[in-house]
C-alpha cells in the first residue's frame, strides 16, 4: 500500500459537549463532560500536532499500552508497534502532512469516550509526491491513571469528491 495513503491513520480533534461524568460505579460527580472533554481534546490535539510535525516521539503517552489501532482495512496491532513498523517509517518519508476542515464530536458512556474525528489532509514525501485525502477516524478513550487514553484507534480516508 502507498504510504501517503496509508498514513489516513491520524486524527484528532475540537468541539464542546456539556452532561455529567457517569462513573462505573454509576454515580455522577459536579465534574462536567466539558472538562473531561477538555481533557480528551488535549490529547487528541498534542497527537494530531506530532504528527503535523512529523516527530512522533513521546506520542505513546496518548495510548494504552494495549490499544489496538485499525487503518484502512489493516489491523495495525498496539499503538507501539503501529508506531515501530508503520507511522514512525511513514513520518521520515514526509516533507509535511497538514490537516484541515478539522471537527470532532465527543460523547461518554460512563466511563467510556468515544470521539469521531473528520478532516482534510495534504501529505508531500521527500520525492515530491503529494497526496490530499479527506479522513474519518473513531477513538475509544478511557482515563487510567487519572489521564485519558485511546484504547482503540480507527482510521479511514478517501479522495475527495472531484479528485
């Protein structure tokens, strides 16, 4: 698979939901959706800024050390080894990656979120090569240790209509 197409893996995300936090024990606590969302879109945004900067070191704080990340059809295994053998390679080979026409929607269910991500990209490669593809990705969030982290990650794009 063409490595521009196949970096339609990274997304991340904005926007504001407003509910209480439902807990597994199932009570709720003065903690709104807003602030944990808050909490969710920064990490969402720090990885979408690694990327953007093509230097995902450190990227792996944002994922559960047993996530599972899907892109395009493949099962790409943990984050860490979606990192080793397919986004670390994808990232030398790039010039730059921009995202744009970026939106996300957040909702809980308990202690559970799940994010959906839309947006535009543009990849150029060192050789000149560019690819613009218009992507969805969904995230499962979960706080552990007290921070939010994507236990599993799914990612999909396409050519824009009219391409």
């Amino acid at each position: 698979m063409n490595p521009i197409i196949a970096l339609a893996s990274v997304a991340i995300s904005q926007a504001a939901l407003t509910q209480p936090v439902q807990h597994p024990q199932g009570h709720s606590t003065a903690v709104t959706a807003t602030t944990e969302e808050t909490a969710i879109r920064d990490v969402l945004s720090r990885y979408k800024s690694a990327i953007e900067r093509l230097d995902a070191a450190g990227t792996e704080e944002f994922f559960a050390s047993d996530s599972a990340i899907f892109e395009t059809g493949g099962v790409e295994g943990s984050y860490a080894q979606y990192l080793r053998h397919h986004l670390g390679p994808e990232l030398k080979a790039f010039k730059s990656f921009s995202f744009s026409d970026y939106e996300v929607a957040v909702r809980f269910e308990g202690p559970i979120a799940l994010a959906t991500e839309t947006y535009s990209y543009r990849i150029q490669t060192k050789s000149g090569e560019i690819a613009e593809r218009r992507g969805v990705a969904t995230s499962v969030l979960k706080k552990l240790d007290g921070k939010w982290k994507i236990l599993s990650m799914h990612n999909s794009a396409r050519k824009p209509k009219g391409s």
